[in-house]
C-alpha cells in the first residue's frame, strides 16, 4: 500500500477528479461569469463586448447599492444577534446533559431541515395583517393588531428577523460541537480554583472556541451576502426594493429583465466582497500572540 501511494501516476490518477471537478465547477463559471460582466449579453444570441459599462453602471444603481446595505444589515444580525445567543444557548446545552439536552437540540434544530419554503410561507401567515399570529398577540395586549408588517418602513426588519430565526439552528449546532470537544479537564480545573459558571464560560470556552467562531462568523458572513431563496418567496425584494438583497437581485437582472451581463457584473462584484470579507475576518481573528512570536524568532 505504501509503495501504491508512493507512485506519481497513482497519485495524479487519485488527484486528478477534484482537480477536474475544481476546474469545470468553480473555475470556468467564475472565467465565464467575468467574461459576460463585460458584454451586453441577454442570455440569447451574441455578445457584445461593452467594456466596463455594466461596472460604470452598477456604481450608479441604486437598487444595487440598497440591496448590498441589506446583506450588510443581515451580517451585522447574524454577527451580533443571532452567533452570541446560539453560542449562550450551546454553552447552556452542554451543561443540561440527560434527555433535555437532546430534546432542545432538536428543538433549536428543526427549523433548518424543513424546506425554505414551508418557511417562507410560515412567516407569511405569522405576518398577515388580517388573521397573523403577531397581529392576534398584539389585539390580546391591548394593541390595535393591524400592522402591516411587509409595508415600506417595516419590511426589512420583518425579513431579517426570519433569516435570523431561520438560521440559527446551524449556528448553535456547529458552536455546541465545538464545546463538546474542549477539554474536559478545563472545566474541571476551572471548577477546583473556584471559577464561576461566567468566568469559566468568558476564561475557558470563549478562548477555545476562537477557530469555531471564525469559521462560524466567515460562513454566516457569505450567506448574508449571497441570501436569496426565503427573500425571493417571502416578498421577492418588495415593496419598491425595500427587501432587496444582493443574490436576488442578481436573479432578477439575470433571468428576469434579460441583463445577463449585467447579472454576471454582479456576481463579480459579489465574489469579490467575499474574499474581502474573508481575508478581513482572517485578519481579525488572527492570534495576535502567535504572530508576535514569529517576529521575535526572525
């Protein structure tokens, strides 16, 4: 088996299907997409070669512009509501053991195994400003249980509650599998030096869950930005754009209005962010320690 492995043919035999997959999955459609990002191509007949025009004008698109400050407000409420509640609510998972604690991991869980739109229309009729579950809630407060919620003032944040909601079974599954696998000795330690359940959770899970939370924190940052198929039925960017995101209107552009190379232009501006946000996220949770050691060893 070591001489099989050891052979440069059987090696390039092993590698060579990810490399193709690679080369015709992800290269070639992003080769592609930058192409037509600078044609006028409508997804029919030839295309054009128009330069940097379908650049020139997104800078000038409002719609885009207003569809990337939602995807940036869907980052910052994945960042800032939901990943510090799932990481509050698997820490409190891992210490409630027995029967609770699989029961209310399924719990938190289910949201994400039924189909996205089940729970698009799910929220729809929670929404509805004639029968909706808020508005019955809000009557039974003494409200007057008649807001429109999908209107232009309260759309956005009606929208980015569900994406919140929707998404955070994934987030507390991947931080609860983190926990699981810090030491338990730590804890133990922790416990014998009179440590208190928050300066153990701020002292010894937090430091030890950084690799989990940047992972967590990246993949949540990119699926703000490419979020489209709760939005497209939840309210397909209505009213007057107000829930547009980045991914949908895309979409839009793309095989709706025609502008197939103005869509691609998008996705280049798309893919583009995400290695930004990547490399800044990378840099951000860079152990700062680790590098000051490597400058004292050079």
């Amino acid at each position: 088996m070591t001489k099989l492995y050891s052979n440069k043919k059987v090696i390039a035999l092993l590698v060579l299907p990810g490399i193709l997959l690679f080369l015709f999955a992800i290269l070639a459609p992003i080769c592609l997409s930058v192409y037509y990002g600078f044609t006028d191509y409508s997804g029919m007949g030839t295309a054009k070669w128009i330069g940097l025009s379908n650049y020139k004008a997104l800078l000038k698109d409002e719609v885009f512009w207003l569809a990337l400050r939602n995807s940036l407000l869907l980052a910052i409420g994945f960042i800032f509501i939901q990943h510090p509640l799932a990481l509050i609510v698997a820490a409190i998972l891992d210490k409630l053991g027995g029967r609770g604690e699989n029961f209310f991991r399924c719990v938190y869980f289910i949201p994400n195994v039924i189909s996205v739109a089940v729970i698009a229309y799910l929220w729809k009729f929670i929404y509805n400003p004639d029968f909706g579950l808020l508005n019955n809630i809000s009557k039974m407060l003494g409200g007057k249980g008649d807001t429109n919620w999908f209107s232009a003032d309260n759309a956005i944040w009606a929208v980015l509650l569900v994406l919140i909601w929707h998404g955070f079974g994934w987030g507390m599954l991947i931080y609860y599998t983190g926990i699981k696998n810090i030491d338990p000795t730590l804890y133990e330690a922790s416990e014998i030096d009179g440590a208190s359940k928050v300066q153990t959770f701020f002292y010894i899970t937090l430091p030890m869950m950084k690799p989990v939370i940047q992972v967590n924190v990246t993949m949540a940052v990119i699926s703000a930005l490419k979020q489209m198929e709760t939005v497209y039925l939840l309210t397909n960017g209505g009213p007057n754009n107000r829930t547009q995101f980045t991914a949908n209107y895309l979409y839009q552009q793309a095989f709706k209005a025609f502008r197939y190379g103005y869509g691609n232009a998008i996705g280049v501006i798309f893919i583009i962010i995400c290695l930004c946000a990547t490399v800044l996220l990378n840099w951000i949770f860079k152990d700062r320690d680790e590098v000051k050691v490597r400058r004292a060893k050079a």
